[in-house]
C-alpha cells in the first residue's frame, strides 16, 4: 500500500500567486517552487526529506555549521514550527476569518522547543506528519478559498501563495543544510 502521502491528489490547477498576494520577503520562497501545483512539491518532498534527514546521524544532527547558529536538530525543529504557523495562516484565511494574525518570531519559537534535547528521529517523524497534515488541508480546501486573504505580521497574503511559501521555506532549508551543515 502506498504512503498516504503518495496517493494522488485531485489536481487543482490555482495557478501562480501575483506579487500583490505576498510581502516581497516571500518571494524568495514561492520562486523556490517549479511549476504550478505547490501541492506536489509538497508530495514529492515528504521523501526527499526523509531521505536527507534519515541520512544524518543522531550524533551529527547536534552539529553547527559555526558558532551561534542553530543546529540541525533546531533547524528541523524551525521548519516543522514555521510550516505549522503558515498552515494556520492558510486555515484562518481560507475558513474567512478577518482578524489580522500577530507575527511569527523564529527565535522565540527556537528558544521555547528545546529541540536539542528531543531524539534526532522523534523530529524527522514530526516533520513528516505536520507534512502530511498539510497536504490533507490543502487537498480539501474548496476552489474559491485558494484566492482568499488577510493580513498576518501586518502583510497580506492569500491561501494560495502560503501554499507555494511552505514547500519554498523547506527547500530553502534543505539547500542552507546542503550548503553548510553538511559539505
């Protein structure tokens, strides 16, 4: 039987988010997404990343590329949390709600995790199913919430481009991780 996962979604073309759907800053996520279905990038990269991060050992996921930056363990801890906030964002927009959402701030989410001390595969399995939480969100959101909005961290952002902003916030993760953490 196939990972859940893995069955295939109906396809639901939204398109590509315009610039006036997400502050500037989140470009350097949605351009990190090929394509036009955010959704299977997000498909695809529940394997890829289990891949990676499976390959890295307990001892080696307590590894800092360089003093004062986050270790691998706190950088995963930082994608599940941050991949959690824009689902919320998503949820909150695309159910109609209208009151603007308060800003994520990385660095109090790092500092209350005490990720370091949570066992390497506890993270790469709680990453692994916020994914597929996800994916079942955004699976069953109706066609007309996809172009829907509000304001989070005072800019405003519709359902769809959070939908291309998580599978980019990861793979900006996974390149930082291939690029410094393990050259």
């Amino acid at each position: 039987m196939r990972p859940a996962s893995l069955l295939p979604h109906a396809l639901c073309m939204i398109g590509r988010p315009q610039e006036s759907e997400a502050a500037l800053y989140y470009w350097k996520y949605i351009n990190l997404v090929p394509g036009d279905d955010p959704q299977a990038v997000m498909d695809h990269q529940v394997e890829e990343v289990d891949a990676v991060f499976t390959a890295i050992s307990d001892e080696r996921s307590l590894h800092r590329y360089e003093p004062g930056k986050w270790t691998i363990r706190q950088m995963l801890n930082h994608v599940t949390d941050t991949e959690r906030a824009f689902v919320f964002r998503a949820l909150w927009f695309a159910r109609g709600f209208e009151a603007p959402l308060p800003s994520y701030d990385q660095e109090i989410s790092a500092a209350g995790a005490n990720a370091n001390s949570i066992p390497w595969h506890d993270h790469i399995d709680e990453l692994r199913n916020v994914r597929l939480a996800t994916l079942s969100f955004f699976r069953n959101l109706p066609q007309d919430a996809w172009t829907r909005s509000g304001i989070a961290s005072d800019n405003r952002f519709t359902v769809r481009a959070l939908a291309y902003i998580i599978p980019g916030h990861v793979a900006h993760h996974l390149k930082i991780l291939r690029e410094r953490y393990l050259k």
